[in-house]
C-alpha cells in the first residue's frame, strides 16, 4: 500500500470523527514528508520512518506496515467504525446532496491544501465543491486580500483540469458592521458563489443586526446567508448565544432576494435550530446543506446537515445543494 495514501486516510477518518486538530495534523504532515521521498528511497522499518522529521511510534507503524503490503490493523478499525453512518436520519437526504457550498483550505483557516479537498470531495461522490475561503477582515482566519484571491483562483483553475468534480470559485464574505460585503465588487462578480457571514459585533441589538443581515442579503452576488445566529458549542458543552435579529424579517428578505439559508452542519453550530429553521421555511426561504469543513474529513459532516433538515421538515427541492451544477449556477447569478 502506499504510505502516503495511508497516512492521509487514516487522518481523514480522524476529521471524521472530529479528532483534536493537532492530532490529526501530526499524520498529515508525516504523509507530506514521505511522499517527498522517491519510492524507492522509502524506509521498510520503523526504526527508518522514526529517522525522518514529523514521524513518531505510531505513524511510523502504520506506513511500515504499509510497506509490506499490508493494511495497518489501526487504518482496518478505523475503516470499520466509519462503516457507520453518521447520523442515520439523514442518509436518505445525505443521498441526494450534489455539493458543498461552504469549505476552506490552507488559503485561510482550513487545515488541507485546495487540491487534497478537491480530491476528498470527489472520493466522496461530490458532483461540485465551493472553496471559500475568507475575506480581508477576518485577519484571525487569514482573510484573502484582492492578490491572494486571485491567486488562488489560478490555483482553481489549475485544480479543474485535474478533476471531474467542478471545483467553483467562492468566498465566505464577512458582514460588516453597515451590512455591506468585505469584498470588492469586481470581485464579488467574479465568483460562483457568495457565502455571506457575520463574524464581528455579534451581540449587537436586534434592530442594528435585522438591517446589517437584510442589507448583505439584498446584494446581488449574495447566494447564501452563512451560520446566521452566529452559536457554537463550547468546549464545556454551553452554547454561545444567538444574534439577536427579527428572523421574520430577514428571512423574509432571503425568500424575495432567492438566498439560501444555510443549514450548517458542523456540530459545534448546529445553526439555525430547528425553530427558526421553521421560521425559514415557512417564510418561503431555499436552503443550502454545507459542512463549513475546514479539514477533508468534515466534508463528510454533510450527513449531519442533513439529518437537521430532515428533522425540520425541508422539501429536498428547496435546498439548493441538491440541485445539479448548471441549475446551481444559473441561480447564482440570478440578479448579475
């Protein structure tokens, strides 16, 4: 077997099970050194692995068992254990999902390179992937400036000719405080698809939040409204609080503007719950299932999106991630 192939499935059923980041990091820089090495300048024992920068007793374990042609007895149990689902409610709709409009790479706070999520995605039976990573203001997640944006466009484009999966240009665009997008407008109209996020400010009073979401949805390059309360699980197991915002009304204006609420899969998010994804569907809203994967392993967390949504009773057809691409496209730019 290949070892570098070995280390990097090993790692994405560690994502999978949302193992701690630097644990799993360990076996995806160790796959980086060996595939460095020509094939036949690979060590056969673990003493020879353990020689080598980043591997430690179990990595080099695994791809010397690899080495003699064998599948690492710890890769088979975690191949076992990711036999099962997970979270059976959603796999009827988990089947009918097309893509992923929300995922981010090295590019910004993800954890892969472009290509190995492009990979990982189509391994997976995506038919597309939106890679999104952030813009300017959110220095914390090395926002794209106008230069790296276009870089990595290049690098998109570059990734295409490689895969069968389409491989859309996308930005997770941060709301800013006056509701407009951080992102040029030239810009803005040179990608596929706008993942529109507030980031900053989230306990502002429900009026001043209302207008800063109705504003950003009204744009035209708008497609989906990203994580819109804004909560997520802590590590002691309580929920940061919800935005407060008039979910009347800014679903309201989803519905007339054709954007996508975000049913956003992560497990620490969990965003909307189901009440006010209610709220949206009755309002008429679309919706967009997305693993906000920051890692190739969480671009399987789609199953959980979609276990939410089937809890909250959304038509498959409203969710438009279960669209095919041309339809997905055409939708996007809707109002350019």
């Amino acid at each position: 077997m290949d070892p570098v192939a070995v280390l990097r499935e090993y790692a994405f059923w560690l994502e999978r099970g949302r193992a701690d980041t630097y644990r799993v990091r360990a076996y995806r820089e160790a796959a980086d050194v060996a595939a460095s090495l020509p094939a036949d300048q690979r060590p056969t024992t673990v003493e020879g692995w353990r020689a080598l920068p980043r591997f430690g007793p179990k990595t080099a374990a695994l791809v010397t068992e690899a080495m003699a042609g064998r599948i690492p007895e710890a890769l088979a149990r975690r191949r076992e254990e990711g036999a099962a689902s997970l979270d059976p409610a959603g796999d009827e709709l988990r089947a009918l999902l097309r893509g992923d409009l929300h995922t981010h790479t090295t590019w910004s706070d993800g954890g892969s390179p472009l290509p190995e999520m492009a990979e990982v995605a189509e391994a997976l039976g995506h038919e597309y992937i939106a890679i999104t990573d952030h813009s300017p203001r959110l220095t914390v997640a090395r926002g794209l400036s106008r230069e790296r944006l276009l870089e990595q466009w290049d690098e998109i484009g570059r990734v295409q000719e490689e895969r069968s999966l389409r491989v859309l240009r996308g930005c997770e665009v941060d709301i800013l405080a006056d509701g407009s997008l951080d992102r040029a407008e030239d810009l803005l109209a040179g990608l596929d698809v706008v993942v529109a996020s507030v980031h900053s400010d989230l306990k502002a009073d429900s009026a001043t939040m209302t207008a800063r979401m109705v504003r950003a949805v009204a744009h035209p390059a708008t497609t989906v409204l990203g994580h819109c309360t804004g909560r997520k699980l802590r590590g002691d197991g309580t929920w940061r609080g919800q935005s407060a915002f008039d979910p009347e009304m800014v679903f309201a204006a989803c519905a007339m503007f054709g954007v996508a609420v975000e049913i956003n899969a992560r497990p620490e998010r969990q965003d909307p719950p189901l009440d006010l994804m209610r709220v949206a569907a009755d309002a008429g809203c679309l919706f967009s299932i997305d693993s906000d994967a920051h890692a190739p392993g969480q671009l399987d967390f789609l199953t959980y999106g979609a276990a939410r949504a089937a809890a909250g009773g959304i038509d498959p057809d409203r969710i438009i991630t279960t669209w095919p691409v041309d339809r997905l496209l055409e939708h996007c730019r809707r109002h350019r």
